[in-house]
C-alpha cells in the first residue's frame, strides 16, 4: 500500500482570528498539516526556512513588511517552497505582481474554503493556481501588443503606497500602517508623482480610480 504524501502548511498572517481560521480549515484536511505559523513578515522569514513546510500561506499585507518583500527573500532560501499569497486585495490588484516574484498562485480571502483547500492541493503538485477570472485576463494578453502601464513600472512599495493614497490615506497613516517613517512614506509618494509625471495625490488618486487598482 502507497504511503500517502502529507501536505505540511505554514501560514503567516498577522490576524490570529485568520490564522485560527486557516487551522481549522485545514485540520479537516486528511493530507494537509500546519507545519508553524507566524503574525509578521521577519518571523514568516525567519521561522519558515526552519520549518518541514512545502506549502506556504502568506498574508500580501503584513505589519513589518509588505508580503512580496517577504516573499522574495523566502524564494531566495527555500526557491522549492510553493508560496500561496492570500489577500483582501482583488486579483487584478496584487496577483500579476506576485506571480512574477515567485508565487505559485493567489487567493483573496474572500475565497471558499473549498477553493483554498484546491488551490493548496495544486501548488503542492507543481503546479500554479489563480481564479478561472484571472486566468482569462493572464490568457487575454498574451499575444496582444500591449503598452505597459505607468504602475506597471513602479517598484511593489511604491505601487503599495499608490493604492493606499488612492483609497484615501493620509501619509501619516500609510507610514503607521506600514511600521515606516512619514518621511519615507513622503519620499514614495515624491517618487510616484516624478515616475507618473503627476503633481497631486488627487491626480494619483485620479489616475488608480480610471485603472482600477482600487475599489
């Protein structure tokens, strides 16, 4: 009799509400353990690389560190490890970009838990996972001729900052929802404004509301 193979899954999640909720989805799971869990992005950093883990849930938006940061140092130490981003940010807002920094597939957290329990199923065997709406936006632009959008070249912080004015923050409360300073919060936003060829927050805001990067 074959051995069955077990899914080990270790989540980062900075919502212990989440995390329990994830825990619970999972133990229900015959072929999925948790291997560890952590609330921030250095103990997701930190702890996974030391974990059985093949399977990793990883919050896009956490208190230390933007998510993709994470992600791309984790990919540089565990490059087998199959990292699934979980988000409140829709698709077309974060997947892309979390594809091309190693992701193996992207989940809102709005998703079933029947989907979340797929989508660990399929990155576990290799393979990618995005939704069936995603899928055909991905399919849509291949082949096409496509002029690359102004967001499209900003750096994961900067297009962060971007969605946060646009959704109406102030920089203060961007630099406290990140853990940065209001300087360097000012700084991103001098850059996109230079990088956009724009003069205001308003006309940032302008500018993500017309190319739906916010709600």
């Amino acid at each position: 009799m074959t051995e069955k193979i077990t899914i080990r899954v270790f989540i980062a999640d900075d919502h212990a509400i989440v995390r329990e909720g994830l825990k619970q989805i999972l133990a229900e799971q015959r072929d999925i353990d948790v291997a560890g869990e952590a609330e921030n992005g250095v103990d997701a950093a930190r702890l996974v690389g030391k974990s059985k883990a093949n399977v990793m849930l990883l919050d896009i938006s956490l208190p230390d560190r933007n998510g993709i940061d994470v992600l791309k140092q984790i990919k540089k130490d565990r490059p087998e490890l199959a990292v699934l981003m979980l988000s409140m940010h829709r698709e077309d807002q974060y997947a892309i970009r979390a594809l091309k920094a190693g992701a193996s597939g992207y989940l809102t957290k709005q998703s079933a838990p029947r989907e979340l329990v797929t989508a660990i199923r399929q990155v576990a065997g290799g393979q990618k996972y995005v939704s069936a709406a995603l899928a055909q936006t991905l399919a849509s632009s291949i082949g096409a001729d496509h002029e690359a959008a102004v967001h499209e070249g900003l750096s994961d912080r900067e297009y962060q900052t971007l969605t946060m004015i646009a959704s109406g923050m102030t920089v203060s409360e961007i630099a406290r929802e990140l853990s940065l300073s209001v300087k360097t919060i000012s700084e991103y936003r001098a850059r996109l404004l230079v990088k956009m060829q724009l003069k205001t927050s308003a006309e940032l805001t302008t500018y993500a509301i017309r190319n739906g990067l916010v709600d």
